[in-house]
C-alpha cells in the first residue's frame, strides 16, 4: 500500500517519532518522552500567581477577584501559563490522542510542582477527573483528566483515584467558544453526584458511604480558564461533603488570554 504525506501530514508524522521533541522536532532521549531540555526550560512555567486560583499574576498575592468573591475551592495548583505555539499545542493533543506522549511528559512535570506546593501542608489524597458529559465522551472517547490523574496517581503518593462519583448531567457547547460571563452562568448546576452515595453516611461498611465525607480532594483538569468548571464541580463535592477542595491542572489561563 502506498502511503502520501503533504508537508502537514510530514510534520505530524515526525512529531509521533519517539526520538523527536513535539514542539522543535530535534532528537531528544527516550528519558524526556516528547519534549527536549531545552524546550521544557522555555515552556511558559507558572512563576508567580494568585495564591488562590492561580491566575497569573506578577506576585503571589490574592487577586482582585478572589479577594472579593472567594472561590469555593482552597486553591488552585498549575504548572504553566496558558499560551499561544507551546502549551496549546501539547494540551491540544493531550485533548485528541489518548495515548499521546504529552500527557505522559506534562503530567509528570505537574507532580513535581504538585509535590513542591504542599511540601509544608497536607496533600489531598483523593483525585477526581473532570467528569465529561457522555455525549462529549462518546465522541471523544476517552477523558483527557482521566488519563492526567492516572499519571500523577503513580507518580504521587498515597493518592487515589474516584473515577464517576460525580456526573456531568448538563452539556453544553465548548467553553472556548462562550465570554467569561456566559461560562459560569452556563456551569451553574453541571455536576451532580451519583445517585447511590448517600451524602449522609461515612460508615465504610455501608455500600452507599460517601468516600468524600470530611476527605480533602482534588480535582484534576488539564486546563482552567475562566475557573466556571472548577467552581461548579467544586461547590458538588463540598455541598456532597467534602472538606477541601484544591484543582489541579496542567495549564491556567491568565486574563489577557480570556475571552471577554
């Protein structure tokens, strides 16, 4: 069988080379995965931030947002800055291919920043992915946060994962494609928690216990934006009963990269 490739399909075919570098196409270790030293030096890392909900900022201060409407969650752990020819590109086929080494290489990298935000403060042992809603996973396939909270799971201690206590019963159209405004007005009332736990009970012999009950737990993303999806999830689990709520994901958005 005789296979074409136009200039587009070379450069994708190239970038699926193991011994390549996804974003400068240069040889790299097998050790480095998809990305190359010097490539992962110059992503867009996450330096400095609101300490709350991690929207970049030039200190680590609280943002003029949260320090008027406070979100439900405790805070917000990311590894890099949203941005335009780096991380877009990686997190895109993180978002298209299941089995894409970005996922390996970028969830790998945000342990490392996970460990470092709670080296002197208890971690949440408990991760729960996004959920998607089961249109959107159908066609897609797999869950993306899915497969990131599988790679910190190995990667982090004493960690697990709860995969489809809660449901995302309301589906709507892609979030990059509404303003701020409409995205947490559209993300109010997305989340519910499955029918059979019952938020009442912790007994761990009862077969409808809540395992969130009084847990501190993570939500697993691999971007925020405008934080409307973390917000609504995160109100579920604390009205569910949740004591602590953190998000953590791969990439936040800063505001000049929102829509308005």
């Amino acid at each position: 069988m005789e296979l074409f490739l136009g200039a587009n399909s070379t450069i994708s075919a190239l970038k699926l080379l193991p011994s390549n570098c996804s974003l400068c196409l240069q040889p790299v270790s097998s050790q480095e995965h998809c990305l190359c030293g010097l490539c992962i030096s110059k992503l867009p890392w996450l330096r400095t931030q609101c300490r709350q909900c991690a929207n970049p900022l030039k200190s680590n201060n609280l943002c003029p947002e949260c320090q008027q409407k406070p979100p439900p969650y405790r805070r917000c752990v990311a590894a890099f800055e949203y941005q335009k020819d780096t991380i877009d590109k990686l997190i895109m086929d993180i978002k298209t291919n299941p089995h894409s080494p970005e996922t390996a290489q970028l969830s790998s990298l945000l342990s490392e920043v996970i460990t470092l935000a709670y080296q002197d403060s208890p971690m949440p042992t408990i991760m729960i992915p996004v959920p998607l809603h089961w249109r959107k996973l159908l066609m897609r396939g797999f869950n993306q946060s899915s497969n990131i909270a599988s790679i910190l799971s190995r990667k982090l201690k004493n960690t697990v994962i709860l995969e489809n206590i809660c449901i995302r019963h309301a589906s709507s159209s892609p979030q990059h494609l509404k303003s701020r405004k409409k995205r947490i007005q559209g993300m109010g009332n997305a989340f519910r928690m499955h029918k059979n736990i019952d938020y009442r009970s912790d007994n761990k012999n009862d077969r409808t216990c809540n395992p969130i009950f009084e847990q501190s737990v993570a939500i697993v993303d691999d971007v925020v934006t405008s934080g409307a999806t973390a917000e609504s999830l995160a109100w579920t689990l604390i009205k569910a009963g949740a004591k602590h709520v953190d998000i953590w994901c791969i990439a936040r958005t800063g505001w000049h990269n929102r829509f308005d």
